[in-house]
C-alpha cells in the first residue's frame, strides 16, 4: 500500500499546501472532501485563529486533515499543545529543524512529515526520526532556498539515500506533475498555486486571476541574499525588489490586501511557476479528479509500454 496514504488516511495521495492565511477550513475542507488531503496553516501566526480553524474543520469535513507547524515562526508554544490535544494525526513540518517536536507529536500519536529543499536536510530529518519528507523543489512558491534545486532532480537525489515517503512539492498542479513524481519515487504530491487559485480559495479573485494570467516565466525568486527568499508572481513591485536583489523590511506589511482585497501592488503575491499550467479556475473537486484520471491515464499507458518492452 502506498505509505502515504497509509500515514495520513486520505482516499487520494494529493495535499493542499498550508499557505498562510489560505489555508484554512474553507479551503481544506473541500479538499478533503474531494478526497485530497487538506492541512490547516498556523504560519499566519494567529493561534487563537488557527486553533479555531482546526476544530470547524471537525463540522465541515468527515475526513482526515492535517496541520502545517512552521518551526521558525512558533511563537506561542500553546498551538503544539492544542494539536497534541486536538485528534489531529499527521503534522507538517517546515522552516528549521523537526527535531526537538518530532518527539512530542509522535508521542502524541501524530504521524510527522518534515519539508525539505535539499539532501542535507533531508538526512538530517531523517536522523531526527520524521515518519516522512515534503520534497519541496525551487519550482515552488513563498518560502525557498536561494540555492536552486528543482523538484526533478531533488526527488531522486534524496531517494538516491533514503527509502523514507516522500510527498513531491513544487511545479505540480496536474497528473503528468504527479505521474512524473511517482516515477522519482514519491508517494504523494503537494500542489499550493493550483488551489490558491482554487474556487474554494478565500483570496481576491484579482489574486487568481493573475495566476491564470502567468506564464511559465511568470514568477521572480526574490531576496536570493538575504531572509526570506521567496518565490512571487512578477508585477511592478517584485520587479523593482528583482532588480534592487534586496527586499524592503515592510514588504509584508500589505499582504492582506494582496490576499483579500485585490491589489497586486501592495505586498508580493506568492505562487509557484506551476501558474504556467493553471488556465482557469476550478473547484478542489475538479482539481482532484481531473489529476488522478489524467494520472492513471498516464501511468497507464507506461504500463503498456513496460509490458511490451516498447517506446
């Protein structure tokens, strides 16, 4: 059985990716019940909001979710308690070392997945005891490392060392992304932009629309010499922060009106270079469905190939 499926208990192998502020019961929800497999963020660092968020998806959903802890940006260590409390069976990790929280959730029953930009850190998660590694390739939006890995070469690379699961993460919003991950060895994919800009999603639908509007060259890796590097749609704004290499200390500031009131201007809107594959908006149930029917389509027609010994 796939291990994934196994670990997390979702019908299809497919995650929505805790985007912060996004991905919350609305979203997630309607993943989950399409079959996916929703995570609740806590990167916003709202507790009280995301602890909140966490017990509505128990009246909204039947099915099992997950939720994102962020590393770097715990500052209120009562969301860990809440989670170790709450029946929730499988935590995200992401931003620093899982090692001083593997133990605590895992004690607490909760299956853990780390994400990971590189070997390195892979391993290093590995030691710590995680039960799986989010595999999270330059291709990806937000948070990345300046140093460049794609999804591509990452996913073999890491399973060059290790046999542990693996979810690939980062230029996927299809099912040739996710037949192409399985083939490198993953167990599961994790898709951000195409449910950002999901019909479920609560951002402004200018937010969406400029998803569909870019192309493959559509995103800017910004801030490559300092923290945070990300990974954003191009405009106006992340031009200048693309040429100047530095990005302003109150770049975030506006955020919230970038995520829910339309205007692309005031802070950087974070997506993937996978908007280059989304060309319209879809509900989760859409999104899921058509990813696995074009998977098995796929991996399908290779099995055909195999049997054959044909190209």
């Amino acid at each position: 059985m796939n291990r994934f499926l196994k670990h997390c208990g979702a019908k299809y192998p497919i995650v929505q990716a805790p985007m912060g502020w996004i991905a919350r019961s609305q979203l997630a929800s309607a993943v989950c019940n399409a079959g996916g497999f929703g995570i609740i963020e806590t990167s916003s660092g709202e507790t009280e909001a995301c602890m909140a968020e966490i017990e509505k998806m128990k009246d909204l959903t039947g099915a099992p979710f997950g939720v994102n802890l962020p590393i770097m940006f715990l500052k209120d260590p009562a969301i860990l308690d809440h989670i170790c409390e709450s029946g929730v069976k499988f935590v995200t990790t992401s931003a620093g070392s899982p090692r001083k929280f593997v133990g605590p959730l895992q004690e607490a029953g909760i299956i853990v997945y780390h994400a990971v930009p590189t070997v390195a850190a892979a391993m290093g998660c590995v030691e710590a005891g995680v039960d799986g590694l989010i595999v999270e390739g330059a291709e990806g939006g937000g948070f990345k490392n300046p140093e460049e890995v794609s999804t591509l070469v990452l996913l073999q690379a890491i399973r060059r060392q290790t046999d542990i699961p693996m979810v690939a993460a980062g230029g996927i919003a299809d099912g040739k992304g996710m037949a192409a991950a399985f083939a490198l060895g993953a167990e599961g994919v994790q898709m951000g932009t195409r449910f950002v800009s999901s019909a479920e999603s609560p951002v402004h639908m200018n937010y969406k629309q400029a998803i569909i509007d870019a192309r493959e060259t559509g995103t800017y890796v910004l801030n490559k010499k300092a923290s945070p590097c990300i990974r954003a749609l191009k405009t106006e704004r992340t031009a200048k922060i693309y040429e100047d290499g530095l990005m302003p200390a109150d770049t975030f500031k506006g955020i919230m009106d970038v995520y829910f009131g339309g205007d692309m201007e005031a802070s950087v809107g974070l997506a993937g270079q996978s908007s280059g594959l989304i060309d319209e908006v879809k509900t989760a149930k859409q999104i899921i469905d058509e990813t696995v029917t074009e998977f098995f389509e796929i991996t399908a027609r290779l099995g055909a190939l195999a049997a054959t010994k044909s190209f």
